[in-house]
C-alpha cells in the first residue's frame, strides 16, 4: 500500500491542488495528521504552501503565480453586497484574472452568500476573505450571528438544526420569502468546484469536483462561515446551470441589438431570479421587459436589475412594458436611490 504521504502528493498533483481540510475529508484524517504529512511534504519541496490562514492551500512546485490576497471587516447595517464585490474585484483584478463566465460566476455566488449575511444572519459584522493565484480563487465570508442551520430550524419549526440540512439542499427553502426564493444556494452550490457551510458544529460540504455532497462534525463555531473555490479555468456557465435546474420563467425574443423578455409568472421576487433573468443579456444594447399579468416584484428583484444591473452595464438600456403603476412606483423608487 501506498505510502500516506504520496497519496496526498498524488492527490494534489491530480487536482492541481487541494486545502488541507479537502485532503483531511478525502483520505479520513484529522487535521493534524493532515499537517504532519503535509509539513513533511513542503520540508523536502515535494508541495508548495500558497496563501495564509483560512486561505491555504497546497500545489506542485513552480505550479502557481505568487497569490493575491483580500481581506477586510465590514458592518452588515445598510451594506450592499454589490459594491464589496467590485471592491474585492478591483483589488484582486478579477475580471482580467478570470475568464468572464468564471467572472460572472463567483459575483453571483459571492452576492448570493453575503446577501444571506445582510439579510439573514443578525450580525453587525461580516469577515471576508479571498486569495487568487493563477489556478484558483478561495473565498470565505464569515459573520457572527445566529447560524444558517439554527435560523432555518428556528424560523420553521424544525425537529432539530440537522433537519435544516435537508431543507437547505431541496433549493427552495427561505426563511424570508418577502425577500428570497431560497434558490440562491442552490444555485451557487452548483455552480463552483467546491463550497462548505459552515456553523455551529455542523459542515455541509458541496464537492462538485467529486461529485458528492456531505455533512461533517465539526468543532463548534458561532454564525457561519461560508467558504468557496473555484479554478480559474473553471467551464462552469451560469447560464447552462440556470437552463438545466430551473423551470422556464421567461421568454425571450431575440433581435440583433436588443432583446424582449416576457415574465409570465405573476410573482418575482429575490435577487438571485433577476440575475438569472438577466444572465447573459449584456451582449445586447437594449432590455426590454414586459411585465403584463405580473401582480408583485420583491425589492432585491427590482434593485438588482435597475440599480446593479444598471450601474454595471451603463451602456445598456432598460426599458418596461405593460406594468402595473404599483409595480412601477417600486422601480422608480429604486432607481431613484443614490447609490452609496
């Protein structure tokens, strides 16, 4: 049998590169039988150590660029997830650091986790982390508030925080539905190689990479931690991910400089279906949307698409069709914010 040391030097060399709870939850080590082997492979140079803290992660020799790091305390009150995103973005040069479908990929999935936080968690602050080097970009967002998995089985009466795990992986559950579908996490959980869930002494565990999803026992933290991965080189499509788990919403009529989208149901709500009515549009010059039979749009519905949309894409035009005055009213009182 293989020696324990070269199967995690094989590992790594597989998968370009791994965290060391990654390797622990792959061959059923504690951490720090991990960080034995690992030191003993950095100390005769068989693996590289990039990045610091909860960014860590461990590559082949000569394999990665010097890594990139961000790291800021923000307070949760009036935040907008939004312009921590482009904060982040232009410290660490995303958009020339990643392809545009992996751009557009971690600003969904890292909007979608900190939105949660603003919105859900009770906490005054949040810590984001991030590190890119030249295979792969990790993010952490932690906050110290209630627990994702305590929030659900509070708010809906379950038997207990291990039956919010089911509800969490159905993809539709919210605790706010003023405010969300529950679809965000669903969503992000497809769309990057790896993301964990982190709070009180349970870890759930997306590994789309291995294909599995799992929960592990953990030592026990207050709030929760949200940490994702993602390859620079990652194929992953919004777009694709969004056609191949989510039931028809809308119709589009295409033209060559601008596209007519028709929402047929009569209720929108959350952020994370704006973004998928608007995935892939910004190749067009002008949106037109018709919102005849739409009897009610949530708030982060109508701020994604006229404030965020609109301020990431100044050039495109938004234009709305057979829309109710109090739907109309909501929209011009968001475009009518002043952005902080």
């Amino acid at each position: 049998m293989a020696d324990r040391k070269d199967q995690i030097a094989e590992y790594v060399k597989k998968h370009k590169q791994a965290t060391g709870q990654e390797l622990a939850d792959n061959f059923g080590l504690s951490r720090q039988a991990v960080h034995k082997h690992l030191k003993i492979l950095i100390n005769n140079k068989t693996l590289l150590k990039n990045g610091n803290t909860k960014g860590t992660f461990y590559t082949l020799p000569g394999k990665t660029e010097p890594s990139k790091a961000f790291k800021k305390r923000y307070y949760l009150k009036n935040l907008e997830e939004d312009n921590v995103f482009r904060e982040m973005s232009l410290l660490l040069n995303l958009r020339k650091a990643l392809n545009n479908n992996t751009f557009e990929v971690v600003n969904y999935v890292f909007t979608e986790m900190l939105n949660n936080a603003i919105d859900h968690s009770n906490s005054d602050q949040c810590d984001i982390d991030a590190v890119i080097d030249s295979l792969t970009l990790f993010v952490r967002i932690r906050d110290h508030g209630i627990g994702i998995f305590y929030s659900i089985y509070s708010k809906l009466k379950l038997y207990d925080e291990m039956a919010a795990i089911g509800e969490l992986t159905k993809g539709k559950t919210t605790t706010m539905k003023e405010k969300h579908t529950g679809e965000g996490i669903f969503f992000s959980s497809k769309a990057v190689d790896y993301i964990a869930f982190r709070s009180n002494k349970i870890n759930l565990v997306f590994d789309n990479k291995k294909d599995d999803v799992f929960v592990q026992q953990m030592r026990s933290i207050t709030g929760t931690e949200v940490t994702f991965r993602v390859s620079i080189a990652s194929k992953h499509r919004l777009s694709m991910i969004f056609n191949q788990y989510a039931p028809e919403q809308f119709n589009y009529l295409f033209e060559r400089t601008r596209v007519f989208v028709k929402l047929f149901k009569t209720e929108y709500i959350s952020r994370s279906t704006a973004k998928r009515l608007l995935s892939g549009l910004d190749k067009f010059s002008e949106i037109i949307l018709d919102f005849s039979g739409v009897i009610s749009i949530g708030q982060g519905f109508a701020d994604e698409i006229f404030r965020v949309y609109k301020k990431n894409n100044p050039d495109i035009t938004i234009e709305i069709a057979n829309i109710n005055p109090v739907l109309k009213a909501m929209i011009e009182h968001t475009t009518n914010r002043v952005d902080k």
